[in-house]
C-alpha cells in the first residue's frame, strides 16, 4: 500500500488568491461559508499564500511561475494543495510537472476523526516533452478533515511543477460549518476474533495514529473485533531506513544502514501492552524503499552499488529489523513478509531495484537471510495481490519453489484485493495449491472487497461476504492450513479505497452488511435486506451510445478521465478517453440489467496503443469481450459475445487500451442475443 507524509496542516481556503468560481451559500458562524469550487496553485506567491505548501521533508524554490522541488527524502515528498473545505465532495485533481522519476502520482490525504489516511488519485509518466500530466477524480469522505491532494513521485528526484489545481467534479455539496458524524459505541458489536476462534486469527491492518488518537473509539474497535495487527506504513522500508544519518555519514552505515522504528514504536506499544500479536509488514518491496538505498554512498546522482554491497545492505537490514523487535517486544511480532509483490503483472519477475542491483535471485537470498537472522519462532511469508490468478499462480510458484526447498519459507499471504465478481472456487483452488505445493500455511493479508454498482451495493457486498467466507470456513475445515485473515482497514472511509466501500464497518464504526455475511457465513441465516432495497431489474432494452447529444451514460473506470470531442466515427462527436493511474481505467458501462443473458458487443473504437479491447470487470479472470489491433487514427470496427451468468449482483463491461495513450469510441451497441 502507499503512504504519504504525515503532516498536520489546517487549512484556511476563504480569501485566497486565485480562487476561482465561488459557492454562492451564505456566510454565517454555524452555517456554510463562502467556498470557492476551483483552488489553482500560484507558483509567484509563497507558500499558503499561494494556495500551496511543502509536502514532507524537501526543499521548494519557486522560479518563473514554476516550484522546483529537491532534496525530496522520501518518494512520497512533494506538494500539496489544501482543500479542507470539499470534504464530501467528488474533486478533480490536475498538475503538469516535470521530472527524472519514472512517475508521479496525484494522492489523496485526510484526517478521520484524529487517524490519517491516504488514497491515490491518478499516475502518470512523462510524455517524449519530458512533461507529465496527471488528471483524476476522487471522492472526499464526508467525515474527512484536513483534506490535501499532494504530488509524489515513484523515486527522490527532483520535480517541477508548472501547474496544479482542485475544483468540485458536479454540483458542490457545502458542508462548511457541518459537524461530523458522531461514532458508535464499537464494544457493543459482537466480536469476530472471538467467533472464528475455532477457525483462524481475525485481524486488521492500522496506521499508528488509531493508537496516539485522543479519540479511543478507534482502538476499542480495534481491540473488540480483533486479535492481530498489521501495521500499515509503520514498518515499511521507508519508515524505517534512517535518511539522515545514512547520508550523513555513508561511510559508517555502508554496508549496515542507520534504522529507526519512530513510527513503529506507538503500534509496538500497543500491541505488546494489550498482547495482540503482529504481523511485521514488510522487509523487502520494490515500493516505499526509498532509491537512495540502492545507491553507492546513499547518492542517486552517483552510481548504483553493486551486487556484494547491497546483499549485505539486504543481510544487514533484515538482521536489524527483525531482531531490533524481538529483543524490545519478545514474541509480539509472529509473522514477516519477507518479500512484498515481486512478481510482476505481465508475468516474470517485476523488474525493481532489488533486481538489478542483486539479480533475479534477490527473492532467494532475502528469505534466506530471514531464515538465518530471524527469531525461530517467528513464520516467514511472502506476500502478493491478484495471487488468484492462474498465470500469476504459476510465476509465484516458480520464483518460491527454490525457496521452500531450502526450507526457507513458512507462508504464502495472500493480499486479496478483491471485489464481488470474483470466483470464490477459484480463489480457494488458489490457497490449495499454494499450500499443496509450496508446503506452507496460508494468511489472507490485506482483504478488501468492492461494493458492486448495484441497485443495493451494501446489501450484496455483505452476500459476497457471506460466500467467501462460507468457502474459507469450508477450505480450512478440508485442510487448507488458513491460519489467519486480516482485512484492510479499520473502517470504509479510513481505506486506501475509500470510494469503493470495501470493509466491514461503516465510517462511524456501526457493522455493515459486510460485517453480517461474515457472521452468517458461520452462524446460519441470511444478511438482512435493507429497507430501502430495490428488486434487481432485468431489461433487454439495447445499449446505444453515439455521443451526438454530447451525453454519456457510462462512466469513468477508476481515475480515468471522458470527454465528448469533435471527430467521430460516421458524425460529428465521438468519446475520448485519458488519463487514470494505469492503462485499465478505461470507461466503464453497467451491464446488469442483462444478468442471465447472452450480449452482444459492436464498436468503433482508434487509438495510437497497439491494441484496444472490451472486457468484462470480473475480480481475477477479465475476460475479453472484443480485441482489435489499432496503433493508427485509423477507425477499427470491434465485436464481441459474452454471456453474464444468472446470480450475478452486478456487472460492468469497459473499454480499455494496452498502453496509457488515449482513445476514442463511437457507435457503442449493447443488446441480448440469446
């Protein structure tokens, strides 16, 4: 998961320069002010003044209308825009920069009720100007305080910024002078680690504010449902690498770098004092492992160090770290993941620094010195996401293998970012096979589900729940060795997904549907239906999309980011779409209303990416719809079958490019077949 810099900042948006477009809801001491719907960094004036501040530890000089950002620390260093007052609003962010670091990604940070949180909004990399540009969307929690959309960037290297700004997305909601939501009694919701005590540990991942929080609803949450923690950033590579006293003196810390557990302490504390076990998440990750520690005298203006260098820089951090936490917490920390996402999303190994500094075995030589340098009674584990799918199965498979047989692993952890699309058979076919193979037990990590965009979201997000968790009842019962799961977050809004609702407790910590299904799944019954529930409705109505009217009824896929343009297909408009962190977040079309049948998808569809297509947005397989070779500004005509099984809560289908440039549909047909 990313993080961004810790950093309290209150911001005052009203009568500040370069505000643009204001609400016109009247000014009063308990009631709305005035807020504007636009706030554009001025790179002439200082920081605040400006309508901008120093995001982290880092130095910004403003030069020609232009803030040059150096001596960035850490990858998650940059700049900020406040905009504290578009809490429970939908913001799009925007900014052109420039810079060495392969990308830059536009985030998303807030307080809820005394924690931090942080959600990323859009990436994106340098076009052949050496110019990024980077738009996206996002949705500002209506509890949130102290909202900031920040730039960082993949790597240390210096950024400039040329342009940056926030503006509501749609009709703006003022909720100035609005208190938050009061929060629930959590002690009165029956416990889940108490219920799965049969079965497996029931854990949570938190940021250490939810321990250092005035607030103690958080923790009694925590403490009531839960019986093992995941620190979220606190035991990361870059919370834990000394900067300053690495840089400071590189000859002394050359082959053992300088490390702090600053950030950690608080969570430790905590966990060791209530005697809740952790999981120590994590030792070696290609992200938030800051570059400069790849580097010959800790300089990435230098040049990179070699393989003997850095396998004992490796040696030498995993030996500090994990028996630094023994010796101050004995027996609190139970499980590391060694090794974080190494495989890569297009198959092989992800190429990273490890990689090419050490080589493909870094993976190897890693668990390898956990196993010598650990405490023997801790289980050592490597961790991924989509670890479901068939072919990423195999690549981790192949890349562990070496390390079981050596007798170097305890665990496979799987992250299980998920949504109700996802085939439960399938994703436990996929722990056996670990399990089978590698002769290891398993930990579900970092489970998250994803509301479906359905006519009652909640409702069918907590029958998911029920499912999967029947399915992992089941496989553990069959001998699956399923020792725990960990879901991802505290609550909705403290998610790094916020906007998708993936957790089990609402933002006011009452139990959701989610909650429920997890219970039903080992108690019996149903998840009540809401009182507001809707039957799903079948309609075989087709599709139709031409954008002459300069309307559109589907929507972005993540971050992406549509507009009807000039230029179409056989008339005049057409939809262009751009932006979004990764070439997926394409433009999205719900489908549902035609569950049960067989459709039939036709288009026309140009972009320069070599190849475009129409898949269908189910967790862990996305099958294609259509695919057609492009690469031109030529039109190229698509069409595809696809049939949605009966009991599907919902489905979307999108469009999408194998390459982040953009593209641009016309004459979408969507109609039943069968």
């Amino acid at each position: 998961m990313k993080k961004g810099f810790i950093k309290l900042v209150a911001a005052a948006l009203a009568g500040m320069c370069l505000l643009s477009g204001c609400n016109s809801l009247p000014n009063g001491s308990n009631g709305p002010v005035e807020v504007p719907t636009t706030i554009k960094a001025d790179f002439t004036q200082k920081e605040k003044k400006g309508n901008w501040i120093k995001y982290g530890d880092c130095k910004v000089t403003l030069k020609d209308g232009t803030a040059v950002i150096t001596d960035r620390t850490a990858s998650n260093t940059g700049i900020a825009i406040p905009c504290e007052n578009y809490r429970g609003n939908t913001v799009k962010a925007y900014v052109k920069a420039s810079s060495a670091n392969d990308s830059m990604t536009l985030s998303l940070k807030y307080e809820f009720y005394g924690n931090v949180s942080y959600v990323n909004i859009a990436a994106g990399q340098a076009d052949e100007a050496g110019i990024t540009e980077i738009t996206g969307t996002i949705q500002i929690p209506d509890n949130a305080q102290n909202a900031m959309v920040y730039l960082e960037a993949s790597d240390v290297r210096d950024i400039t910024v040329s342009e940056m700004e926030v503006s509501i997305e749609g009709e703006f909601n003022n909720l100035t002078g609005t208190p938050v939501e009061s929060l629930e009694d959590p002690s009165k919701t029956a416990s889940l680690a108490a219920a799965y005590a049969d079965y497996f540990k029931f854990g949570v991942a938190s940021p250490a504010t939810v321990m250092t929080n005035k607030n103690d609803s958080f923790r009694k949450l925590l403490k009531t449902q839960f019986n093992s923690v995941t620190p979220e950033n606190e035991l990361k590579p870059d919370s834990v690498l000394d900067a300053a006293k690495c840089k400071a003196d590189p000859a002394k810390y050359n082959e053992a770098p300088a490390i702090h557990f600053d950030a950690a302490k608080p969570i430790l504390d905590y966990c060791k004092k209530n005697n809740i076990p952790m999981r120590g998440h994590t030792l070696v990750w290609y992200s938030q492992t800051p570059s400069w520690f790849f580097y010959e005298n800790y300089d990435v203006n230098g040049q990179l160090a070699s393989r003997e260098l850095m396998l004992k820089r490796m040696e030498s951090y995993i030996d500090q770290v994990t028996n630094w936490c023994e010796k101050n917490y004995p027996g609190v920390i139970y499980a590391w993941d060694v090794v974080n996402e190494a495989a890569a999303d297009d198959g092989g190994m992800r190429d990273c620094y490890w990689k090419q500094v050490i080589g493909d075995d870094y993976v190897e030589k890693a668990f390898e010195f956990a196993r010598k340098h650990a405490p023997s009674n801790v289980q050592l584990f490597y961790n991924d996401y989509n670890e479901y799918q068939t072919s990423k199965q195999e690549d981790i498979l192949t890349m562990l293998k070496p390390v079981a047989a050596a007798g170097n692993i305890d665990g496979m952890g799987m992250q299980s970012h998920i949504s109700s699309g996802l085939n439960v058979d399938n994703y436990i076919a996929a722990a056996k096979r670990y399990a089978d193979e590698l002769g290891v037990v398993i930990h579900i990590t970092e489970l998250d589900v994803t509301a479906p965009k359905s006519l009652n979201p909640m409702y069918d997000q907590g029958v998911y729940m029920k499912k999967f968790f029947e399915a992992v009842i089941a496989a553990d019962k069959a001998g699956v060795p399923i020792e725990c799961v960990t879901v991802w977050g505290l609550t909705d809004d403290m998610s790094w997904k916020s906007s998708t609702k993936p957790l089990l407790f609402y933002g006011n910590l009452s139990p959701k549907p989610a909650y429920e299904g997890v219970m039903c799944a080992l108690n019996g019954g149903e998840v009540t239906k809401p009182a507001d529930y809707q039957e799903p409705k079948t309609d075989s109505t087709p599709f139709v999309e031409d954008y002459e009217d300069q309307k559109k009824i589907g929507g972005p896929r993540y971050s992406s980011v549509q507009k009807i343009v000039k230029g179409g297909y056989e008339s005049d408009y057409c939809l262009e779409n751009s932006e979004g962190y990764a070439e997926y977040d394409g433009y999205s079309i719900d489908v549902t209303n035609y569950v049960g049948h067989t459709i039939k998808v036709t288009f026309a569809i140009k972009s320069k990416a070599p190849t475009c297509k129409c898949t269908a947005d189910i967790d862990g397989t996305w099958p294609t719809i259509a695919e057609v070779q492009t690469g031109s500004d030529e039109w190229v005509l698509g069409e595809g079958q696809y049939t949605i099984e009966e009991g599907t809560p919902s489905l979307t289908i999108y469009f999408e490019s194998v390459d982040m440039n953009p593209f641009y549909l016309d004459n979408v047909k969507i109609e039943v077949v069968d």
